[in-house]
C-alpha cells in the first residue's frame, strides 16, 4: 500500500519535541514554513506505506518537471528516535531539498511507530526493513532511471544505512553523516542513552544488550559494507556522536581495501550546521562519481 497526500508542515509542538531544546521557535517555525510554501521547483508528499503487518509514513520529494524514466533516487536516514529527529519542514529543507533540485527522486522514513505511523520502533531491528521497502517503492516510481540508487543516512541513520547494506541493499553508493557504528562505545560515552534509547526501543522483552549492540554496531562487521562505496563525514566538535565513530570504521574499512572516503569538518557540531552547504556538496559528488 502506497498512499501519497500534500505535505502539511507539523506544528510547533510537535517540532519542539523533534529538534534539541531551544532549537525551534515560532519564528523560526514561521520562517521556514513560508520558505517551504515558496518552494515551486520541487513538490513534496506525505506518504504512508505498509511494512508487513505495520504502516509507516515519510516523506517524497521529486522535481516538479519530473520526466518518466530520467531520476537517481535518494533514500534519506533521518536520525533520532521517536518524535525526536522527524522529517519535518527544517530537515527537509536542508538535507533533502537540494538533491530533489539536483534531480533526484528523494524519499524519506519516519520509521515505524512515528509521525501516525503504527508498530513499534526499534531503533536498528525490525525497524531496518522500513528502509529496504521504501527503496523498493522508490524503484517501482515511474520517474526513476533504472540504474542509480543511493542512501544518505544522519546520526541514527548513519546505522540504519550501515544496517540496509549489510542486509542486501543495491546501492551504487552511500554517504552517513554524524553516523553511529558501535553502540557499545555509544552506551559508554553517553550512559543516558542505555536507558533513554536502547533499552525502550530494542525489541520487546529482550535484555541482551551485547547481542543488540552486535547486530547493530558497523564496527563489528564492515566486510559487510564492502561492497557499497562509502563516505564518511564528520564534525571534530561532535559532542553527540564523537568522530571516533566514523574514525574507527574508516579504519576497518581501510583495511578491508574498500571503496570509502573519509571527511571531517573542523569544528562542526552533530548536524554540521556551519558546514551543511560544503556537506551536500561533498555528498553529491561523491554520488556523481559513482553514476550510472
């Protein structure tokens, strides 16, 4: 099932709780819906789609002079957890908006569980095949060129990439930003992400923590990604997400020969905020290059 209606931009209360503490406000609510409401080149949908037993919504982006058979498709990872991290209209509009104005159809999870959509989240389980089927939808859309796939994951979605390569994605490239590759080291550096974050969205009832962070963790199993060229990029001043995350898979990746680029911005936060042009610049080459 595949519904798709006009995108409505959430409320200020709900993009409270989806961005960090004082990181929205009704001005900056109101400026970037009107900057939304201008877009005219682009045209962007709500969509709500089956997973199994499960329904989850996201978000389409595709040109307005959208042409059958003509499209590179994007699969964004956002990051977060819950209502923490939506794709919502600030999201949207740095991170997804300039590769639809590049031509690519963009399409993007909210994940099981959130945003309207029902199940239950957890964060790197079931919750991956959320992202294998909207690439699936995305190469059954009629604009898609056939040949160009490719996956963009933020912070969480930095794993879930990880997690949709190693269970068979066909992908020309992927890019993570921010990107989580050892929860372990993750539950060490942050504690408060055991209990706040793992131990609610892991499966239901499981207590093996050392399993879950097993599966999830890239660092345990990059022989897996291989296959998928992979850029890495990080800010030095990521206190979320310390760079050693990237560092450290860049490394095994390094030795495995694998197709990879590592890229650190000095000095950029988690969501690389000063950095975020020179980012989607970086990413889209690195796409260009990999282009059928």
């Amino acid at each position: 099932m595949l519904a798709l209606t006009p995108f409505v931009p959430h409320d200020l209360e709900t993009l409270t709780r989806a961005y960090p503490p004082g990181a929205i406000d009704a001005a900056i609510h109101a400026n970037t819906a009107k900057r939304f409401n201008r877009i005219e080149d682009v045209q962007t949908s709500r969509l709500r789609y089956a997973v199994g037993d499960v329904e989850v919504t996201g978000v389409l982006l595709e040109p307005a002079t959208r042409q059958a058979g003509a499209h590179p498709l994007l699969i964004f990872n956002r990051g977060g957890n819950g209502d923490y991290g939506l794709v919502a209209v600030p999201l949207i509009l740095r991170y997804l908006l300039p590769f639809a104005q590049a031509g690519y159809l963009v399409l993007a999870s909210n994940y099981r569980g959130n945003d309207g959509g029902t199940g239950t989240e957890e964060f790197g389980g079931a919750d991956v095949a959320d992202v294998l089927t909207l690439l699936d939808i995305g190469q059954q859309h009629p604009g898609w060129d056939g040949r160009n796939r490719f996956m963009f994951g933020a912070s969480r979605g930095g794993m879930m990439t990880y997690l949709a390569i190693k269970q068979g994605a066909a992908l020309n490239a992927a890019a993570t930003f921010g990107g989580v590759s050892d929860l372990a080291a993750m539950g060490e550096y942050r504690p408060e992400m055991v209990e706040r974050v793992y131990k609610r969205r892991f499966t239901a009832g499981s207590t093996d923590l050392a399993g879950a962070y097993a599966m999830r963790s890239a660092i345990g199993w990059p022989e897996a990604l291989t296959r998928v060229p992979l850029l890495l990029a990080h800010g030095t001043a990521d206190t979320t997400v310390p760079p050693s995350q990237s560092e450290a898979l860049a490394e095994r990746l390094a030795a495995l020969q694998a197709p990879h680029k590592l890229v650190l911005y000095e000095g950029g936060n988690h969501a690389l905020s000063a950095h975020s042009a020179a980012l989607i610049q970086e990413v889209q080459s690195w796409f260009k290059h990999y282009m059928k």
